[in-house]
C-alpha cells in the first residue's frame, strides 16, 4: 500500500511539473496545440492513476488530491483558450491598424493617390476651348469638326487627377456601418496656369453603407466601374462607358441584386442644338441591376427608368413629359493567369448625360408645340489588357457612340457619332507607383457629316496610399 502511494506521489510532482510548463507556453497556435497534447496526456495519467486507487482503497486525502489535479487541468485549459483568444483579438487589431487608425469603436482609413499627367494633343479641326477640362481627359462632344486649321501639339502638365479619401467603419449591432468622403481638383476653377495652378477641391463620394443599403453620393447603379479599362486617361474608352456619379439611394442582396432611386436631371437639345436643363425633375431614376461573379470574372446586367420633363416656365410652351429607358451589360472576363477583356453594351432611349459625359441629350423639344421627343443612342467598349511581368501591363481598346438625333428637332450641330481607341504601356517599379505612356485617337462626326479627330499621347505618374 505504501508502494502505491510512493507512485501517486510520484504522479502527483509530473503532474504539477507539466502543469507548470503549461502555464509557461504562449497560446500562439503551434504552442496552443502543444499545451493541449500535454493536458490530454495529464489527464490519461490522472485516469490511470484514479484506476489503480479503486483497486486498492485509496483515502480521503489521496483522492482529494486527485480531484485538485482535475481542477488545476480545467484551469489550465481555461487560460490558455482566453489567451488564444486574447492574442486573435490583438491580430486582428493589429491587422487594422496597418491601414487605419481607431478612435473609440470607429476605425478610420486614409486613401488616394497623387498624380501627375503630361498631355500633349492635337486636333484636326480647329483649337479645343481655352479650358482645363476639355485639355485633362477625353470629353467626346468637345471634339472640333469641320473645316477649321489643325490645332497642332499643345502640351500640359497638371496634377488636378489627384485624390484624397477618408473611410470609417463603426459596428452598429454586429454589422458594420461605413462610410467614405472623397475629393480631387478636376473639373474645377481656380488661378490658372499663370501664377500658382491653385484648383478648387470637390467632392466625388460622400456616402455611408449599412447591411446593404448604400446611402449618399457615389457610382450610379447603372455604371459598372469594374468594367473600366486600365488606361492612363481619366476614362479611357469614354464614348462607349457609363460614366456618372450622383446622389442616390441603393440596397443590394446578398444574391447580387440592386435596386436604386437616383437623382433625376433632364438634358433637353433646342432647334438650336444646345443644350437646357430645365430643373423640374418630379420622379427619381429608377435603376436595377443583378451582378454575378464566375471564378475569375463579373458579369453585370442594369437597367434604368427615367422621367424628362420640361414645364412651361422653361419654354413658355407648356408642360410636357417623356419616358427614358435603358439597358446596360458589362463585365470582365479572365483569360489565363492574369489577362483579361473588358466590355460595355448600353442602348436605349433617353439616356442623355448616363453615356460618354453627355455627348448627347437625353430629349429634344419641338419648339412649335412644347412636346419632347427622347434621343436613342447605342454605345459600347472593348479593352484587352495583357500582364508582362509582375511589373509592367500593357490595354489596347476601343469604344463606339451613335446616336439617332430627330434632326427636324435638333438641328444637324449635335452628335452622330463617336469612336476612339488606345493602347498603352504601364510600369510599376515598387508597388503602388504606377509609370505610364498612352497614344489615344478619336473621332466625332456630327449630323451634319462635318468630321474632326484628335490625336492624344499621355505620360503619367501615379502613386496610391
């Protein structure tokens, strides 16, 4: 008897010697799982141990002391999951905080880049306005046509494109509510060229999202981004793209479905062929839109309900209304290891400002009788962009707009038709820092058959955070 004692005493120092090394160890996930062995292996010991004082009537005491063991094994258990835990909480943090910092519950995100485009560009038919705008990226509409003398080379430089957004996510009971403010200079006046080339900042995004619902300015729902070449351009395939960003309200199943109420504005084209927008929108765009992602592509299908409407203090004609519609399909398929080709389709009636920055407007009014007639157009892009290596990437792409203008409306000054294809070279020498060269051409031609064309080359440097 006194034997058997001597062994559980002996049992009982391995017992308190393993325990003390388990409390030793830190609870990362190959020593989490050596403290766990080591528990298991305590345990058989204490059940064999507990078997052997059955058989020869152990004390009180012998098994009290059995019983510490047990506790002493489920403390230890119990600390090293909440170290486990603790140190997956701290990851996690950590992990955050390598892209943004907290304040309270909130954690919030810096983003952007900073970029620099070195344009020189040529037109075939006389000179572009005396304006940034039409200088930084390819507004179809602005193209010169006719008989006007070559614009020849004008060159440059602007740092306008650049960007800064700030992001936050809050939980908000177990769901994250997010938000995103956004603002770069394009587009907007400022001191000109002569003296400091100070630009006006504007906003791009303000908007905030919660369990599927998209609050606040940002993309249309209509517009897939994800189908956007990678150009060195602002846009790059514009006569062909969606291309717009308004105030809206959006909710999105988890099933890939939106539906959306966007800001309404009408765009209305004058015998004179320019252009009015009246500002008396009654009913929001109506968009909806099923996304679908296939391995290593997205297939995106939208379509949109618009009302254009003009009253007669616009006219002095009345008030009158027509109905726009429209479809849009798009998508990015992968070929191979990391190539892919890029598309756009969109037609319809009425779409006016959604397609290629408004090359033309969504109805035209007969001047005698103060009714509208919505415009058709049809428009769409291709992009092939192939990878080199890891560090250089190269697009080819081209892109088409028609329209159908009732000219006996219009006049024969707007729009027929728009195309432009580019091809470039991008270089990425350290992460983040993107080197680019771009050729582009594109040609207008409106219902008149007068034609003009530009030719652009673009080098640019782009550096994100």
């Amino acid at each position: 008897m006194k034997g058997c004692f001597r062994k559980f005493g002996a049992h009982k120092a391995i017992a308190a010697s393993l325990l003390a090394a388990t409390a030793l160890v830190p609870a990362s996930a190959h020593a989490q799982a050596s403290v766990e062995d080591r528990l298991d292996r305590l345990e058989a010991m204490i059940k064999a141990l507990e078997a052997r004082m059955d058989a020869q009537a152990p004390t009180a005491d012998d098994a009290a002391a059995v019983t510490e063991m047990r506790a002493a094994v489920a403390e230890t258990r119990a600390v090293a999951t909440k170290q486990t835990e603790l140190e997956t909480r701290v990851a996690a943090v950590e992990a955050s905080d390598k892209s943004g910092f907290r304040i309270g519950d909130t954690t919030f995100k810096i983003g952007g880049y900073v970029k620099l485009d070195a344009i020189s560009q040529r037109t075939s038919a006389g000179q572009f306005a005396n304006d940034n705008i039409v200088r930084d990226f390819l507004i179809p509409s602005t193209i010169p046509v006719g008989t006007g003398d070559s614009s020849g080379w004008d060159t440059e430089l602007s740092a306008r494109q650049t960007r800064f957004n700030i992001s936050t996510s809050t939980p908000v009971m177990g769901k994250p509510l997010n938000s995103m403010i956004e603002m770069d200079f394009m587009v907007t006046p400022g001191d000109g060229e002569r003296t400091t080339n100070s630009y006006t900042p504007r906003i791009r995004h303000a908007f905030l999202t919660y369990d599927g619902w998209t609050v606040g300015q940002t993309w249309s729902t209509f517009f897939n981004v994800g189908a956007l070449p990678d150009s060195v351009d602002f846009i790059g395939t514009t006569p062909g793209t969606i291309f717009i960003r308004q105030p809206l309200v959006r909710y999105t199943t988890k099933s890939g479905f939106s539906i959306a109420v966007e800001n309404p504005e009408a765009t209305i084209t004058t015998a004179s062929g320019g252009r009015v927008t009246p500002g008396d929108d009654a009913l929001p765009d109506v968009v909806l839109r099923y996304d679908k992602k296939v391995g290593k592509s997205a297939f995106s299908i939208a379509a949109i309900g618009r009302q254009l409407k003009v009253t007669d203090d616009d006219f002095a004609l009345g008030s009158d209304s027509v109905i726009g519609y429209g479809v849009s399909a798009s998508g990015k398929i992968g070929i191979g290891e990391s190539d892919d080709f890029r598309f756009m389709v969109n037609a319809g009636e009425g779409l006016g400002r959604y397609v290629g920055l408004n090359i033309v407007n969504g109805a035209a009014i007969d001047m005698s009788t103060g009714k509208l007639d919505a415009i058709a157009s049809y428009s769409g892009f291709g992009a092939f962009r192939h990878v080199w290596n890891e560090k250089t990437r190269s697009t080819i792409a081209g892109s088409y707009f028609k329209a159908d203008n009732p000219t006996d409306l219009t006049g024969t000054s707007p729009t027929d038709t728009v195309w432009n294809a580019f091809a470039n070279i991008i270089y990425s020498p350290v992460p983040k820092l993107d080197v680019g060269v771009e050729y582009m051409y594109a040609e207008r031609e409106n219902e008149a058959g007068a034609d003009g064309n530009m030719q652009k080359v673009q080098v640019s440097a782009k550096y994100s955070f």
